[in-house]
C-alpha cells in the first residue's frame, strides 16, 4: 500500500494505492452524507460490497454502463436527485465505476451548490492508472467528446487491484492502452513493460505498473494541472489520430485507440525523422503486443475532419504528440493535406 500526493495551488489530492486500500480507507467515508454514483455493470457486481461498506443510509445513482450515458441528461439527472435528495454542501460524492462513471460523477460533484467532495473508487483499469487521477471531468456534447468539463481534483482516490479480478480481458487491454501510452513518456514504465511483455495481462504485473502509472501522471498534474505549460498536453500522446478512428469506427474500446493511434502517430514521427532506430522498434513491438496488428482505415479523410475538430487544436494545424526517444514525446504540428498523407500511407501499408 502506497500514496501519491497531487498538491495543486487549490487543493491536496492523496491517491491510496494497493490492495486492501478499499477496506482501509472506504469505510471512513461512512461519517459523511454520501452519493454513491455507480454504473448498471459495476453495481451488479459488487451492491453488497458497497451496502456492507456505506451503509443503507448512503444514496445511491445508477447510471447505464457505457459511454452513451456520458451526456448532459444523465449529469441533469444526478444533479436533480442529489437535490431531491437533501444533499447538503458538506456531502461527499462517491464515484465507483469505470471511466464514466468517474468523469460524469466528478462534474456534477463540481457542479452541485458550486462544489462538493469527491472521492473516486475506480472499478477498471483504465480508470485506476489514467482518468480517475488529475481532477479531469467531463460529459460528451453534439457528437463532441468531453466538450462540457471542468477540472475538479478529487479529495481522495482508493486504487485497490481487488477490482481488476472481475474484469473482461478487454477491458485490461482498455486500460494497457493508457498504460502503454505512459510507457512512451516515461523510461522507467518503459523498462518495465518491454522487460515483461509476456506478463502484460497478469494482475500481479498490473498491481504493480499501476502505481508506476499514477506517480507518473500524479507528477505531471502537480506541475501542469489545467493544461497550460504543455507538459500535461503529453498524455494526448496517440489521442489526436485514436479518438479521430474511435469516432470514425467505434468497434474497440478506448484504450485500443489509443494504441492504434500511438502506432500511427509512431509512423508519422518516423517519417518526420523524430523517432527512430532500436526505440521506435521496441515501442511498435510493445504497441503490438497488446493489439496484435494495427488495422487499416477505409475513409481516412472522414478521421482528418474528426482530428481537425479536435479540441487540442489551437488553430487550424492539427496538433499530435507523438514519440520521440525513451522517456520523451515531441509536439507537431501538420496541416490537413499533410495529415492526410500519412493517414493514408500507413493505413495502405497495413492492407492485408
Ligand atoms: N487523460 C489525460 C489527462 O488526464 O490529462
């Protein structure tokens, strides 16, 4: 059991890691008025956990698994039954789920009588090493993915692996996908998943690379939490081209994106002559670990619109963070024709 501190300007964010930090910390949670926010999924799998931990007292919201329930109805609905409720401004909202659930439940914390506490239980993977972490909260809009958001640090967030034990293979290779991604800016997550390829899926392995990941992004939301400086613009590395195919296809989960993005936006930095030599091949290989073949694209040009609406962008450049060298990402910057190029060389090449 460990802790990673994330001190901001505002706020103080401890994030307990490890197993038996559930049954540590949760049940000191019980002294407050609670919200419990869950999914259909997760609440199926553990209500008895979470009505012996929090008692018959603590509200409960469940919300449809999936990212459909991401929207501006479901955030209404929360905020009406907290209200309906009688939750005061000293409640505390609990977010125990997968990555929408923790998004959706972190802004309406933000937003309930200007703010109230958050604690985050991440129930999956990709939630526990990447989107419970760094106060990032949002619900999709018109097609747009996370345009209404704020950021709103939670006061504590309770990684326990006992969780992982319960999820599909897919959604480990969901969250392999954020953590590999964090492999590319970091040499020491680096190491450790090219020296233990073969042990990716094993939950002890991932107990273990768990922390590594949120120390990581814990450092790097200390020093940039809103975005500003660009250091927290690195963890968009493979975002830009993943999210563009994920609304372009939409069959894998988000975490394969990512990947599949990374494995582009590696290509492209090779071609730029950014990434090469002996690393660029041991990031594909570690890429292709987890997603076996990077898939081709009919329609790339559709993926360029999508990447050029990108919110990222500051002006009508598409912006990707793309590898560089152990430890290190660089930012470039390319027009649409020149996108459009490489989207379309590199998915050509992956033609069966
Ligand atoms: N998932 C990227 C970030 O939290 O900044």
């Amino acid at each position: 059991m460990q802790d990673i501190t994330i001190k901001t300007a505002t706020v103080e964010s401890v994030i307990h890691c490890g197993a038996d930090t559930f049954d540590k910390y949760a049940p000191k949670l019980k002294n407050k008025q609670l919200f419990i926010i869950t999914d259909s999924t997760v609440n199926k799998l553990y209500a008895g956990l979470l009505n012996q931990t929090f008692g018959e007292d603590a509200v409960k919201y469940i919300i449809p698994a999936g990212e459909k329930s991401k929207n501006t109805r479901t955030l209404l609905a929360i905020l009406n039954k907290m209200l309906c409720s009688d939750m005061r401004r000293s409640c505390c909202v609990i977010a125990f789920g997968g990555g929408v659930v923790g998004d959706i439940a972190g802004l309406a914390a933000a937003l309930y009588m200007r703010g109230v506490e958050i604690v985050q239980i991440p129930t999956t993977l990709l939630a526990q090493v990447d989107s419970s972490v760094g106060g990032k909260t949002a619900v999709d809009m018109a097609g747009v993915k996370n345009v209404i958001g704020t950021f709103y640090q939670p006061r504590e967030v309770i990684v326990d692996p006992r969780f992982l034990c319960t999820l599909p293979k897919r959604e480990i290779k969901c969250g392999l996908g954020e953590i590999v991604k964090h492999g590319a800016l970091n040499a020491e997550i680096f190491n450790k998943l090219t020296k233990n390829v073969k042990k990716l899926f094993s939950l002890e392995f991932l107990e273990d690379i768990t922390y590594y990941n949120i120390a990581h992004k814990a450092k790097v939301v200390t020093e940039d939490e809103k975005e500003i400086n660009g250091l927290r613009k690195t963890l968009n590395l493979g975002h830009t081209t993943g999210h563009a195919f994920e609304l372009l296809n939409g069959k894998r989960s988000h975490g394969e994106y990512v990947l599949i993005g990374a494995y582009y936006e590696l290509q492209i930095a090779r071609k730029y002559g950014i990434c090469g030599g002996q690393y660029a091949q041991s990031l594909e290989k570690l890429i292709l670990s987890v997603i076996k073949s990077a898939p081709y694209f009919e329609g790339v040009e559709r993926a360029v619109q999508l990447a050029a609406h990108d919110k990222k962008n500051e002006t009508e450049l598409i912006t990707l963070v793309v590898p560089k060298c152990e430890g290190e990402s660089a930012e470039i910057k390319l027009n649409r024709e020149e996108y459009a190029l490489c989207l379309k060389e590199i998915s050509d090449s992956l033609r069966g």
